[in-house]
C-alpha cells in the first residue's frame, strides 16, 4: 500500500482532489455570500422602512394610541417575524412581542444582533434577532428588528454541505488515486520484474503488454521491438565471436604444434631451437590474450546465465590455487573468507576476475612480501579484498588501467596482456558490483564490492 501512495498518479489524483476541493469551497462561498447579501438587504429594508414609519406614527399619535399600535402590530406577528419592544424610562416593557430590553452596550451602532429565547412546542429554542432602536418623546425607547433564525439555519446548512462536498471531493480524489496508483504500480512491478530480467542476460524476455492502447502499453511495444533487435544484434555477434574465435584457434594451435614438433627435432641451445621457443611462447601469449577478449566481450554483452554461485567456496578454491604458487616465490600468502556468502552471477567469470586479481599480485610483488586475501559480508551485500605489497598503481592513472591494452611504464617488462583489469571491470559491471582500486600502504588493494544477490 505504501507503495502505491509514491506513484505519480495517485500525487495527481491528491493535486486535482485539492484543487477542485478549494474550487468548490470559493464557489460555495461566493454562493452563500452573495445569497447573503440579498437576504440581509432585504431584511434591512424592512426594518428601516418599519422604523420610518413608527417615527412618523408617534409625532401623530397620542401614547395610548402608539401603545395600542405596537400591541396591535405585535400580535400580528410571531417573534420568528417582526419583533416589537417599547420601554418605559425604567426600561420595563411596555408592548411588544418580546419580553425584555435585550442586553446591549449602549455605544454600539443602530443595528444591534441579540438572542431571544422563543417557545416552540414543548421546548423552548433561541432565536437570533436583528434589530435597531431609537427614542420615544418622554425617555421611552423602541426597539424593532426581524427573526434572521432562518437565514442562519440556511449559512449552517450550506456550510454542512460545503464540508460535506469537500470530504467527498477528497474521499473520491484519494479513491481514484489509490485505483489508478494500484493499477499502475502493478503494471510497473510486472515491466520492472521483467527489465531485472533482461538485464541479468535473459535477452528472451520481453516487458508486458496489456489489450489497453495507451502510452505505457505503447511504449512497452516499442522497448520490445527494440529488445528484439538488441537480440539479433547481440546473438549475431556472439556467433561471429565465436566463430573468429575457433577461426583463431584453429591456426595458432596448428602453429604451437608445428613448433612443438620441429623444437624435438633440434639440439637444445641452438639458435634454431631458441626461435622456435620464443614462438611457442608468443603463440601462448596470443592465445591468453584471444581468450581474455573472448571473456570481456562475453561478460559486456550481458548474456551470461545465472545462477547462485557460493562466493566462500569460490575463493576458497581460488586461494588453495594460487597458494603453493606464492609459498615456492617465497611470498607470504594470507586469507579469511568468512563462509555462508553467495551472489547470484557466472561461477566461471567470478573465478576468471579473482584469478586475474591473484596472478597480478603474484607478479607485482617480489619475494618477502605479502598478499592477502578477504572476503566478508558488508550490510546487505558482501565484499571480496585483494591486497599486495607491490609498486601499486598512482592514484592518477587508477581509472586507465581498467582500459583494455593499457599497461603503466612500470608493468612493462612484466608478462601479460594488459587485460586483467579490463576483464575484472567488466565481470564486476556484469554482477552489478563496484571495483574499487585504492592504496595498501604500500602496494594496491583491490575489492569488488557485491550489493546483495547480482
């Protein structure tokens, strides 16, 4: 679920849902403002025209008659409509309709809002009035105003329908959201599931496509057809590498044998059989240099299968290996493999890169050094760490030896290709993992960090 509250439609469908939420309260407020605006003119209107007409009334009019027209007046109306009060000088009542001088600061304006407790059946409810004053000769006082109850029951209502309308608007928004954020998330997972695939070399698989035509089903039916043409390109090329490879083969065996064959046949020492030997050699070293390419370009492509590797078992074969070869150089040989750590990956690459790792430090360091070897699990992941004594390599020029061909100044009377490091790059881009070249202090240390299963 968390999931789904990340993706971008269900961001839209909050967005939209605000909006119209906000919409919809400015024009419900404007409704109920300007409904307002009708009704309170309206009601004001007629409380001046009424006071207009008491003012006049009362310059013609002896009291008792004034009396006995607002006792009249009162009696035609109940408090929900017009309301009538005349106060004596001690502010008792003296007719109207409502039964006290309401409690009002003396200081405010001519209209004055107040409460009136009104019977209603068998309760008794508040009523809100709206009213003015103004004096009678002889210190008396009127007061007449109108019930506006009715208007504020109708502001609360469209209030309640306002937040009515605003909890829907979101509920709606946040259901469609989660609707469309579920849907595509699904859709997603399916296409992410597949690319891990692909990724990891199974260029068989394509993303999925749904029966609806729009942008991401469209989209996935253009990244599959390009994926098809990926695959073409890719099997062509393998079968090309495979064929110049037993092409290559075939001729520098024929030639190691012929060598072979012919430095039988001649003394030791002579100059005959010294060059025979220096092809053989050549022949050997054209034939590593064949295989390293061959590998690079195998784990570039990305079409490897995979399948769990035990990583502890792998360097542990990898150092009994290489062991005995730095004992008889008189190189100290160390390792701690913690067991139990696996990677999902090419069993025969990894062992290819660790072997690389190894017989580099077995050159580069002269007898009485030292090379170790570890391998150790790091958060969710796991990490393997060559390290030698040797010249090690300047910070400067560390990202151009994983170059193919590229060997320092210093490495150049040492036997190689000047692939090692080309093919570890490649083997570790392959397992998704990072080559990290850094200073032993002296000499160079080297590790392949792995982030979980490859």
């Amino acid at each position: 679920m968390l999931g789904v509250l990340d993706t971008s439609p269900f961001r839209i469908a909050i967005v939209y849902s605000v909006v119209f939420a906000l919409g919809a309260v400015a024009l419900l407020g404007a409704v109920d403002y300007a409904v307002s605006r009708v009704v309170d003119g309206s009601t004001d209107n007629l409380i001046e025209a009424e006071v207009q007409g008491l003012r006049e009334q009362v310059l013609v009019l002896s009291r008792g008659d004034f009396i006995e027209l607002i006792e009249q007046r009162s009696q035609e109306q109940d408090v929900r409509g017009a309301v009538y009060l005349m106060v004596d000088p001690q502010m008792r009542p003296v007719a109207g309709n409502v039964p006290a001088w309401p409690t009002i600061d003396a200081s405010e304006g001519k209209w004055i809002n107040f409460k009136v407790a009104v019977p209603y059946g068998d309760e008794t409810r508040v009523h809100e009035i709206r009213a003015q004053r103004f004096p009678l000769p002889g210190g008396y006082r009127m007061l007449v105003g109108h019930d506006v109850q009715e208007r504020q029951d109708v502001k609360h209502l469209v209030m309640r329908g306002l937040i009515a309308a605003v909890v829907m608007t979101l509920l709606l928004g946040l259901g469609g959201g989660f609707w469309m954020g579920r849907r595509i998330l699904a859709q997603a997972g399916a296409i992410s599931a597949a690319a891990t695939e692909i990724v990891r070399g199974d260029l068989s698989r394509r993303l999925p496509v749904r029966a609806a035509d729009d942008e991401i089903n469209r989209l996935a039916r253009e990244i599959n057809n390009m994926l098809d043409k990926i695959e073409q390109l890719t099997l062509g090329m393998r079968t090309v590498l495979d064929s110049a490879a037993h092409d290559l083969r075939t001729p520098l065996n024929r030639l190691q044998s012929t060598a072979e064959g012919a430095m039988h046949e001649l003394q030791p020492g002579t100059s005959g059989r010294r060059v025979l030997e220096s092809v053989s050699v050549e022949v050997d070293r054209m034939r590593a240099t064949l295989d390293a390419l061959l590998r690079i370009a195998l784990a570039e492509t990305g079409t490897v299968a995979r399948e769990p590797v035990d990583l502890s078992e792998l360097v542990e074969s990898v150092v009994d290996l290489y062991g005995p070869v730095a004992e008889e150089r008189g190189i100290g040989f160390a390792s701690a493999v913690s067991t139990g750590i696996g990677v999902r990956g090419s069993r025969q690459l990894l062992a290819q890169a660790l072997a690389n790792l190894l017989d580099n430090a077995l050159k580069f360091t002269q007898p009485g050094g030292r090379i170790r070897v570890e391998l150790r699990a790091a958060g969710t992941g796991s990490e393997v760490t060559v390290e030698d004594d040797g010249p090690g390599i300047p910070v400067d020029k560390r990202e151009l030896v994983l170059g193919r061909r590229v060997r320092l100044d210093e490495a150049r009377n040492v036997p190689g290709s000047g692939l090692g490091l080309s093919l570890v790059a490649a083997v570790a881009k392959l397992h998704g993992a990072r080559l990290i070249l850094d200073d032993a202090q002296p000499g160079l240390k080297v590790t392949l960090k792995f982030q979980g299963e490859s």
